[in-house]
C-alpha cells in the first residue's frame, strides 16, 4: 500500500491511538496525531490503560517521563493490546542513559508483543547491548543505524524504525532507507516522540507492519520540509509543522516519498 493511500485510509477512518507518554511532550503528540488525522487518547492510570488499549486501534507506550508504576501500566496496557490484536509501539527513549531506562524498555520487549520499536541510534544500540552514546536522551556519535536497524529487527523478532538524518526501517528480511526530513526537525522537542506517535496512526490502518512504519516517517519527514519552508527559527518551525501534517496531500506525499 502506497503512503498515500495510508493516508487517505487514516483519515477515513480516523483511527483511536492510545499513548502512554510522557508530560513533556504530550501535548505535542497529541496535537501530531490530531492534525495528521487519527483521533488520540492518554491514559496511564493503571485502573484504565487496558480497557482503552482494547478500545484503541493502535497503542503507543513512551518511556520519557519514567516511574516504576509507570512501567508497570505500560505492561498492562501492552498485554491488553495484544490480547486484542492492537499493534503496540514502543519509542525507548533514553535508553542507555540509566540503568533504569535501559532496564525497563527491556522489560516491555519481554512481556509484551512490540510491533515496531522506534528509537534513535544510541537507544537502539543500547538495547542491543551496544556502546549506543547518549547524552541526556539525545544520541550523539556515529553508529550504523542500517544495521541496527536489521540486528535490532532480527533479535527481538519486530520492525526496527531507527531514525536520524536517514531514517533506516527493517523487519527480518527487508530494509528500507527513508530520505524525507529536514535538520529543523531536531530543534525542537518531542520530534522523535512524534514519529513514534505517527507510526501508531499508520499501523492502524495499514496490513504491512514495515510499511505502516516507513509510511509514518515518509509524513513526518515530508511535513517537516514543507514546514521549514518559512520558518523563521524553532518556534515557527513547530507551528508550521502541524499546519504541515494537516496539509498533507496523499497524492504529493507519493510522489515525494525518497525511499530506497
């Protein structure tokens, strides 16, 4: 299924996607997720995170705002996806930064059936028990996102969506490269947590778990050129992105598509 044609099907149906999240960026999330067409829900109380994974069309757990409790909703939440067949995304952010970081998100691809991990190159490396360098919750260094991309896919039996300048999506016998995207995106907060988000939209209306992934980081990375277009610095560029995703066309977003 072509991106556009995702796209077309996501705002037919204006699918549920569930996000445990952290504060910092939730309303960032949610207004991505609005704007692109889905319909979002946060929730994290432990007395309700299951029954609204399996009301939802997709669930995506973001480890940013990091408790034991919070952990332990997420397990909840991802066990009740799976019971009913909702595709769950996990964004592992900072793993690597802390033992407690690294620890939990291992623990979520324990326990729970992940359909697509979505990180930066030191998270993933981390996970893997690499020397992924983080700094904060940011990656810095150079590592070969192509093949953690493929170790990450083959080890933990998901699609792997490690992003960066080149975006690289693999499951266990396909890679694809995504070109889209601009260096404004990562001048601001919660970008990565938004592709993170998206790739929850796309995976809700899509068959093919790899292509809900790369379509995800096709939108963002296409709604980020055309916002950087007149942005003036950071703050315009984060208000242009919305306008941008709620502007996309299917039909341009196929033609722009730079994959490979």
């Amino acid at each position: 299924m072509a991106t556009g044609d995702s796209l077309r099907q996501l705002r037919a149906r204006r699918p549920l996607v569930h996000q445990i999240t952290n504060f910092v960026v939730m309303n960032e999330t949610a207004n991505a997720t609005l704007a692109l067409g889905a319909l979002p829900v946060m929730a994290h109380a432990p007395e309700e995170v299951a029954e609204m994974a399996g009301a939802a069309h997709a669930l995506v757990l973001n480890i940013g705002t990091l408790s034991a409790s919070w952990v332990d909703a997420m397990i909840l939440a991802g066990t009740a996806a799976n019971q009913h067949g909702v595709p769950v995304v996990l964004d592992p952010v900072g793993a690597g930064a802390t033992a407690f970081r690294t620890a939990s998100a291992r623990r979520i691809l324990d326990e729970v059936d992940v359909a697509v991990l979505r990180g930066n190159a030191g998270e993933v490396a981390s996970l893997l028990g690499g020397a992924g360098e983080m700094r904060g919750v940011e990656s810095v260094g150079h590592l070969d996102a192509a093949d953690l991309a493929r170790r990450a896919a083959r080890t933990f039996g998901l699609v792997a969506s490690v992003t960066g300048p080149i975006d690289h999506v693999a499951d266990a016998s396909r890679l694809v490269r995504v070109a889209n995207g601009h260096p404004m995106l990562a001048t601001i907060t919660g970008t990565g947590c938004t592709a993170s988000a998206l790739t929850g939209c796309f995976l809700a209306v899509t068959t093919s778990t790899l292509d809900g992934a790369v379509d995800a980081l096709v939108a963002l990375g296409v709604a980020g050129e055309d916002a950087a277009r007149e942005a003036r610095g950071p703050g315009s560029f984060q208000v242009n992105l919305y306008d941008a995703l709620a502007a996309l066309d299917p039909d341009t977003l196929d033609a722009r598509a730079r994959l490979s």
